[in-house]
C-alpha cells in the first residue's frame, strides 16, 4: 500500500494509522487486491476491507482472453461496483445484506473503496460446498435481492446485468463449436432481456461471493456485474457454482420453489403491487433459457470447463426444442 493511499483510508476512517494490512486476495487477472487493514484504537472502526483497483501495464488474463475489449470490460466493472455502492447499496435489507460502502476514490491508476468488514458483522464463514440450509439462505438473499429491485432502472449500472450475456462477449460467441446454440444465441438472450418483470440482478452470485454466520445467514459481495434482467440468471448461476450434475438434476424442482417461495414473502413484505403468481409463471420457465445463456458463454470461454456437463446439455436440448 502506497502513502498516499494510507493517509486517506485513515481520512476516511478517522484513523490515527494503519497498523497492519493483511493481503485477503488478488483481484481478477491482475487489476489489484483486496486487504484487511487494521486500524489504530482512534478510529471508530477496528479494521475495514480496502479494494484497491489498479488499471494494469498489460492484462494477464488466466484463460488467455486479454483484449481491449476485456480490459474496457473490467475497467468498467469497477466504476459500476463503486456506483452501486454509492447509490443502491443503502436500499439493501438485513434479508439481502451487504458490505456498507464507507469511502470511494477515483484514482488516474484506479478505483479505490473502503468496506465494511463483513466478519466483524458476523458473516466470517466462507464456503465452496454449502450444505443445504446455507443454500437455501444464498436464494432466500438473492429473492429478496430480486423484490428489492423489481422494477428499478440500472441507471449508472450494467444496462445488462452478468459478466456473460451475449452483447459483452462476442469473443466467445465467435468461438463457440456448437452451431446450432450459436444461431439460437440472440434468441435465447431476447426471450432473457424482453421479459415483463425485470430486476436488478448481481451479475456474479456464485457461492464463493457469499459470506455466512454461524447460524447460516447469508451476506453477498463483488458486485461488478450487477445491472439489470431477469433473476433467473442469478440463481441458475448459483447453483451451478456449487452442485454436481446430479444434485442439479435432483433439487431442481425444490430449488426453484423455494426462491418463488421466498420472494413471493419479499413482495408481500414490501406491499408490492407486483402479482408473484405472474412473476413466477414468467421466470420458472426462464431457468432453462438462463442456464444454457451461461452454458452458450461457457463453450466459448473454456470448452472443458466442469460445468459443461450432462444436466447443462439437457437443459440446452430442451430449450432449443421450444424455439
């Protein structure tokens, strides 16, 4: 960490100083990293995150797709997390929690953010295998994430939310072997952005952007792809992150009742006058068609990825049958 960074996370805070920074984690190809700075006893706060975002000499990306594009991509993904942080971010509820924003700079070598410590909160678990109740508390979040937002503009987001959809990686589209879900793709991605309910989605809801307490609550970070669509991406996203093939196969059908479940109690919290028996009727069957979106992008961006798989397949099949 530089000086001048130090003297204004401690501004920022009312630290007296730094007294110890631990490195949490690179950030994606090369763009920075994250740290846990403790903080002098002066300071209202014992110890924040600090994202510092740094526009790279040249990008390394592990897959091999370092482009202006990617990098315009990545670029961009900071400057609407550090949006949503500003603007949005205050409207989330204990029911989707998230880290509070503290402090945000521009800087002509990157973006840097002050955040609240999620462990400190009582959200110090990570997992790449939840078990069932930690699952279902990572949909109840993106449910009431989803009833939170229905309806709201991305106005200084992602027009689209998710890293994947097809506008942004024309790369991977351009390579995809499959030519009969390559000409389906712009179909697929229509049926997506054209449904009536849309939300705001967060983009990258893998389990590993999770965090949770000790009695299974669940809290959510990264948010650098949210933006706006339809909620199904999210949670075909999330459940890809951490199921086996089987497993997806085999909870699908209560997977997907207990997020309507759980945002049909959202809205009813919220006295929304959306009707979640339409919302449903809409989104259940858009599952499928933002699973094989994500499985499109997947064939593309590293055809020997896990993911791609004989339940993905299916569910491909099946969607390509309807259109």
């Amino acid at each position: 960490m530089n000086q001048d960074d130090a003297i204004w996370i401690c501004e920022a805070t009312g630290a007296r100083e730094i007294t110890h920074v631990d490195h949490l984690q690179s950030l994606w190809s090369g763009y920075g990293q994250l740290m846990r700075c403790e903080l002098a006893r002066s300071s209202t706060l014992p110890r924040v995150i600090v994202k510092r975002v740094r526009w790279p000499d040249s990008a390394s990306h592990p897959r091999g797709w370092s482009t202006d594009r990617s990098h315009q991509r990545k670029a961009r993904s900071y400057e609407v997390e550090t949006e949503w942080y500003a603007r949005f971010a205050p409207r989330c509820t204990d029911g989707c929690r998230v880290p509070r924003c503290i402090a945000a700079a521009q800087r002509d070598d990157g973006i840097i953010l002050i955040l609240e410590d999620l462990d400190a909160a009582g959200f110090d678990q990570r997992r790449s295998q939840p078990n069932a109740k930690e699952l279902l508390a990572c949909i109840r979040w993106l449910a009431t994430f989803h009833a939170t937002f229905m309806g709201v503009p991305p106005d200084g987001l992602w027009p689209t939310g998710t890293y994947w959809h097809l506008a942004t990686r024309p790369d991977e589209w351009s390579q995809l072997a499959d030519p009969e879900l390559k000409a389906a793709a712009p179909l697929i991605d229509q049926r997506l952005s054209n449904a009536r309910f849309q939300t705001l989605v967060h983009g990258d809801a893998k389990v590993a952007n999770f965090c949770f307490s000790d009695s299974g609550r669940a809290a959510a970070v990264d948010f650098q792809y949210v933006g706006g669509g339809c909620g199904m991406k999210d949670l075909a996203y999330l459940i890809s992150s951490c199921l086996s093939e089987d497993d997806c196969e085999q909870q699908e059908s209560q997977l997907l009742d207990a997020y309507f479940d759980a945002i049909r109690t959202a809205l009813e919290t919220r006295e929304s006058a959306i009707d979640a028996g339409e919302l449903e009727a809409e989104w259940r069957p858009l599952y499928a068609m933002a699973w094989t979106d994500f499985f499109r992008f997947l064939q593309g961006w590293s055809p020997g990825h896990w993911k791609i798989h004989r339940y993905s397949r299916r569910l491909a099949r099946d969607v390509l049958a309807t259109l």
